[in-house]
C-alpha cells in the first residue's frame, strides 16, 4: 500500500510542476508585449524595440543551460522558484513604474 500511496502523491507534486511550468512561461511570454508598449510610450523605434527584444531573447537562451545546472546544484528547488517568481514580479512592478 505504501507504494500506491507514494506513486499518488509523486503524480499530485509533478502535476503541480507542470502547472506552476505553464503558468510561469504565461507569464513571461507576455513580458514582451507590454516591454513593446513600453518603449513605444518613451518615443522608441520599431527597430530600437525589436532589437531589445531579441537581445533580451537571446540572453535568456544563452542562460538556460548555465541556470538549469545551478538549480540542479541546489538543494532546495522550490526556494529557486520561489525567488525566481519574487524576480518576474519585480521585473513587473519595475516596468510598471
């Protein structure tokens, strides 16, 4: 019985994940548009925003890799989310203001 109960609550804690995954790539997917506006409110060109855009784009690639291996370095997984999620709303608020 243990091992029913364990395999139920390993599927409940990945589903969680796939969740908290999708809503987090929600999230920063629509970064882009309202950093678009931004620029546009401060008299950027279409060309100016496109290039911040890909250069944002192309950094968050180049780091993947980098941060992947860090978090799997880390012993407490769920405190990297957390302050991962701390960042992204301060980058919102940041924008915001």
């Amino acid at each position: 019985m243990t091992g029913m109960a364990d395999g139920g609550r390993m599927r409940t804690r990945l589903r969680a994940l796939d969740w908290f995954n999708f809503l987090v790539a929600n999230v920063q997917t629509g970064f882009g548009a309202f950093v678009a506006v931004h620029l546009t409110a401060a008299a950027w060109t279409q060309g100016q925003i496109g290039l911040a855009l890909s250069v944002g784009t192309m950094a968050a690639i180049a780091s993947q890799v980098p941060a992947g291996a860090l978090v799997d370095a880390l012993p407490s997984k769920r405190l990297a989310a957390q302050i991962a999620c701390v960042a992204i709303a301060a980058s919102a608020l940041l924008i915001g203001a």
